[in-house]
C-alpha cells in the first residue's frame, strides 16, 4: 500500500491518494494503531488539495514510518516488517506491470533489486524458520528466494521480457496472499 502511495505522488494522483489514505487508516485501526496514521494521513490529503507534491511525499513516508513505529511499540515486530515486505512488493507488482506492457529496457533495468532482495531475505529470514510457524510467512520468504535469480543479476543486466512477466506473476500472487490475511 505505501508503495503505492509513492507511485501515485509521482503520478500526481489525487484520487488514488485519497483511496489509499482511507485503506491507510482502516488498516491502522485494525491494527489497533489508528491515532499514529490518523494525523498523517489528514496532513497528507491537505497537500494533496493544494497539490504541494513533495510534501505529500514527505507525510506520506512519515506515515509509513509512524504506521512501523506503532506496531514495534505494541510488540508487534514481525508484522511491521511484514507490511514493509508487501509494500515493496506491492510496487515490485507495479513496476513489473509497466515494465511488461510493452517490454521497456528501462523499466526491467529498474527491476534488477539484488540489495532489496538480501534486505527483505534477511528481514523474513529473522522472524521464520520456526516449527508452526505461520504459513504466510513461509509463502512471503518463498516468494523473495524465487524472485532473486530473476531480479538479483550483476550491474549492467537486465531481466528479459518473460522474467518481467514471472517477477510481476510471483509479486501479484504474494500481494494477493498478504491481502487476504
């Protein structure tokens, strides 16, 4: 979802803004977080109505922070670090999207994440690995070792037009499986 936001402060998308500030705020108060998000996110629309773009950017990232900062002080780690994993790979499923339709050299080069892979392994790889340990979690560290031999190549390559296909395939599918939880 926060990735999202980024794409749609760089779209100037007011609407998507005001949608995902909604989702933003009915996902903190189901998180039991609500007031952490709440301030944020009416700073957020009051720039997007004055179309100040770069401080929607700003508020947008302090509410993502703030959204992270709650959850760690309700002892909730994990899933903070989980949220960040689908955000990313909420924008992975996007970038992926437009980099396929039509194939751009461009886009797949922006797909080539070997530093956000080994980031979010080791994110995922510190909170699993435990007997009955939640499947969800075990499907996310699956999806990461998947999507590091499409996205992880050397400086200067590139993914090919079928593994910008498999790239947005395994992200959409992972997204899809974290918004069903």
């Amino acid at each position: 979802m926060f990735g999202e936001g980024f794409l749609a402060v760089t779209a100037k998308d007011a609407d998507e803004m005001q949608n995902l500030g909604r989702t933003a705020v009915k996902l903190a108060r189901a998180l039991g977080v609500g007031n952490a998000v709440l301030r944020r996110e009416k700073s957020v629309m009051d720039h997007v109505d004055r179309e100040d773009w770069e401080a929607v950017r700003k508020e947008w990232s302090a509410a993502s922070e703030d959204l992270k900062a709650a959850m760690i002080e309700i002892k909730s780690e994990s899933l903070s670090q989980l949220i960040s994993v689908g955000g990313w790979l909420r924008g992975l499923e996007a970038l992926s999207m437009l980099a396929s339709h039509p194939y751009s050299d461009f886009a797949a080069e922006l797909l080539r994440q070997p530093e956000m892979l080994a980031y979010f392994a080791n994110v995922v790889g510190k909170t699993g690995n435990q007997p009955g340990e939640e499947p969800t979690l075990a499907a996310v560290r699956n999806s990461i070792a998947r999507l590091q031999p499409l996205m992880g190549g050397r400086e200067g390559t590139m993914p090919s037009e079928s593994e910008v296909l498999k790239i947005r395939a395994i992200s959409k599918q992972t997204v899809d499986l974290l918004c069903m939880q």
